[in-house]
C-alpha cells in the first residue's frame, strides 16, 4: 500500500499512462527476443509464416506453410489473449498445433516422383507401336515383353499393359487376323523370369505376316516401314521376327543386311528370355502407301530410293534425256501378268512402241528381286497394268516415267493412291490411261446392259471382296494400240525435258 501511494503521489495521471505505455512495448521487445534466441531449439517445423491481427483486444494468428509440400493456408488455430499469455508461449503453442494438424515432417528427402510416358502409341491410324527404354526382357515362348521398373506407383489406376500386333496395317481386319498379338507390360523385378541372353544393342520386334508375299504390301506395309524405323541405328539393331516367312527373308535378304548387321531371330521359337537396352515393338508407317513423309519422319522417298541403289548396286542414276539428231532409243519395260489383268496382245503393243523409238523388254516381276531391280533401273519408261508389280517403280532412274493402265471398273481412286500419288516423292514422273469398255476382257463374259458396265460402284458397295472378284479376278485388257499411242508420245515428250 505504501508503494501504492508513493506512486500515485510522484506521477500525474497523464505521466502513469506514459509509463504504462512504455512498459508493455518493452515486455514486448523481449517477447521477440526470446523468440529468436529460442528459434533453433523448436524443433523442425514447417517455415511459418505468422500473421497477427489485431481485433476488439484479442489476436488472431494465421499459419500458412511455405516451404512447397502444403499451400493452402490453415485455418485460424485459436485466439490468444494479450494479456495472459507471452509471446513465446503463443509461438511454442502455434508450433505444437500446426505439428498435430500436418503429417510429420523428417529431415529425409522426399522421392522425386518421376512422370513415365506411356510405354505405347495406339492413336497412329496404320499401326501400333510401343517405344521401350530401360531394362526389357523378352520372352518369345509366352509372345511377352516386360519393362522392368520399381515405379509401379507411379501409374497406379493407370494403363500398365498393351497388346500389340506389330504389323504397320491397322484396321485391315484381314490382315491383321493372322498377326501374332503381343503383350507389353510394365512389370516389377520379381515377376517375371531372369535374363538369359542380354544384348548390347536395340532390338526391333515386328511381323512378317499380314499381305507380305504380295509384292505391293512386302514395300509397303513391312519394307519401308522398316527402313524408316531402323535406319537411325546404321546397322547396330537386332531385329525380333514373329510370324516368320524364310522364303521372304531370301526375297529381302539384300536390304535386311544392309539395315541390321545381325542375324535374325525367330522370336517366337526361342525359350531363353533376351534382354535388351531398347526395343520397339511394331513398326513407323507413314499414311500413304509407298510414302515417307519428311517433315514428320526425317528421312524420305528420295533417300530411300538411294538405299535401294546401294543395297542392289544400280547403276542408272538418271533417265535419259532425249536431244534432237541423237538415235538412242529410250529403253521401255512392259510388265507383264500371267494371270489377272494381263495383256492379250502384247505383241501389237510391243510392234507400235517399236514404231516410236521404243527399245522394247516384256518381263514379268519374280522373286528374284535383286535381278528384277536390275532390269527396271535400266529403263527409262514402265508400264502396266494396274497391280502388285508396279511397285518396282522405286528401282527406276530419276525422272523415269511410269504408265499405269488402269482397269474398267472404278479403279481411279486405287489407281491414284497405289502409284499415282507416291511418284510425286520418288523424282518420278506418271502418266495413266485408263482402258474404255470395249478393251476389257468383261464385254466377253457379261452383257452390254450387265450392272457390271452400267453401275460399278453397286458392285463396290457390296464391298472389297465382290469387287475385286469381277474386276480384279476376271479381267484382262486388250489395248486399243491406236488410243494408246498418245500416251507413249507424251511419255516420249517428257523425256526430252
């Protein structure tokens, strides 16, 4: 009491409120002193970042985590009184709080979660393909490939399994019936078998089944696709065949060594598991037959036209260039057909080309394709039929000429997309003459008022089947010489160019 008055007395009202005033900023100033002498000592918190606001005499404090794992601010965590409790006591209570609320934090580094593509691409319209880096084990026996990773988590819920038939012809039911299907998985180490036999470099896994033996689907559904998947390891790849054909590994056997310098393996009669760096599973295909597109592929017709010349060792380059005054004739091979779409009267187009200036060779495309491609990089002009043997169009010389005789029956949209389109990126020119009705063999077999010569296109609609029966199967072509003429003049014309 005595200290009570002696206060009262030597302080105005006015100077006590001063005092007051003073000493709750001081209380203060060592609130934030012992937070910061006290700081390491908290533990391993979260960075906080405390915002006080000040309300009606109370705080308020907000707790917000900065430090990347949480940010979303927390709510309000309580309401602390100014006048019972110290600074550090708030701070040492926020802290215990916000550690009740979040999962505990230890000083060990989080696993970077690591986002993985997925293994294949089924969205391509001509065929699935699936790109495998890392530790891949194939095993033939069970027609299996396994990507070996311990970040299964990572795809949970996701896709880890594909099925894939590695033929570049996707949505040909037909063709596609008599691939060998096959299954790609993203696995852990302990599910599947051991390695047997490990290779050192990539490996390319696809199909020999499908079209392939007709001449036309041997380029393009496996022969260019091939080169535009293999080409970038110049010769350091494995190839994986499934659905093996031996007499069509003979028919390529010029172009399968100058792309792998590996012997093949018959991936389906192996019983080892072979384990590789890489493997692709199918092959790239552009959309266009007998196409490469180079903007998208890096690598073109052009260049594989030049692979060509150096697998068969060809020797023309370029066609000739006629010059007035100079006799050497242009060299003309007429393809001939035994069976289908055949020339009837081979020896009056021979005798009329002849007439022209023609050096004239009749032959028929065989197996033997290193010799076949010998005769048709000598010429300068091809013609034929409409048909599988046209496609040794990719042998012939720069700005050589091919003539597509195109069937009665609505074949110029095939016409056009076989062989037409494709020649605009090999450096070769075309020319096409389509037959009328009275040079088809049908005016034999049907009458004139047949829907065969009146509607085709019913005939097509009954689909591929009912066409190619009737105008595929049952018909040959007499040309009509003197109608043609023009078009081995023109092609004459272009030569001179």
């Amino acid at each position: 009491m005595m200290y009570d008055d002696l206060l009262a007395r030597s302080f105005s009202k006015h100077e006590k409120k001063k005092l007051g005033y003073a000493a709750f900023f001081g209380c203060l100033l060592i609130a934030l002193s012992f937070c910061t002498v006290f700081k390491p000592y908290l533990g391993p918190l979260p960075a906080l970042n405390l915002k006080q606001s000040m309300a009606a005499g109370f705080k308020m404090l907000m707790v917000r985590d900065t430090s990347g794992s949480y940010s979303t601010p927390l709510a309000p965590l309580t309401h602390l009184s100014e006048t019972n409790t110290s600074s550090s006591q708030q701070t040492v209570k926020a802290a215990k709080i916000v550690t009740d609320k979040m999962e505990p934090v230890t000083n060990k580094t989080e696993p970077v979660i690591k986002k993985m593509e997925p293994l294949c691409d089924v969205t391509e319209r001509r065929g699935d393909i699936c790109n495998i880096n890392g530790d891949v084990r194939i095993q033939g026996n069970s027609s299996s490939v396994f990507l070996v990773s311990s970040e299964m988590s990572i795809l949970a819920g996701k896709n880890n399994s594909w099925s894939i038939r590695p033929y570049a012809r996707k949505g040909d039911r037909a063709a596609m019936s008599q691939i060998k299907e096959w299954s790609v998985k993203l696995s852990g180490r302990d599910e599947i078998p051991p390695c047997n036999k490990n290779h050192s470099v990539p490996a390319i896994l696809f199909s020999q089944g499908g079209y392939t033996g007709n001449h036309f689907h041997d380029f393009s559904d496996v022969v260019i696709p091939l080169y535009l998947t293999s080409r970038q390891y110049n010769g350091e790849v494995q190839f994986l065949i499934t659905d093996k054909r031996p007499w069509w590994i003979s028919k390529f056997k010029a172009i399968l060594k100058n792309l792998s310098r590996y012997e093949l393996i018959d991936i389906d009669r192996e019983e080892e598991v072979h384990c590789f760096p890489s493997v692709v599973v199918g092959l790239k295909r552009d959309v266009r037959e007998l196409s490469i597109d180079p903007s998208k592929y890096s690598y073109s017709m052009s260049g594989f036209r030049e692979f060509l010349r150096s697998c068969y060792s060809l020797k023309k380059a370029n066609a000739i260039k006629l010059r007035d005054g100079r006799r050497k004739k242009p060299q003309l091979l007429i393809i001939s057909r035994k069976r289908t779409r055949s020339f009837t009267n081979i020896g009056e187009i021979t005798k009329m080309a002849s007439r022209l200036g023609y050096k004239v060779t009749v032959a028929e495309a065989t197996m033997n394709v290193s010799k076949f491609a010998e005769l048709v990089n000598s010429c300068d002009v091809l013609m034929g039929v409409h048909g599988a043997g046209l496609t040794n169009v990719v042998f012939l010389p720069k700005n050589a000429i091919l003539i597509q005789v195109v069937p009665f029956g609505g074949f110029e949209w095939i016409a056009r997309t076989d062989f037409g389109e494709p020649t605009k990126d090999m450096d070769v020119k075309y020319l096409e003459y389509k037959i009328s009705t009275g040079e088809s063999t049908l005016v034999q077999q049907y009458p004139p008022d047949h829907v065969v010569f009146k509607d085709p296109y019913s005939i097509q609609k009954q689909g591929w089947i009912a066409f190619k029966s009737v105008y595929m199967d049952k018909q040959n072509v007499k040309l009509d010489v003197n109608r043609f003429r023009p078009t081995l003049l023109k092609a004459l014309g272009l030569l001179h160019q």
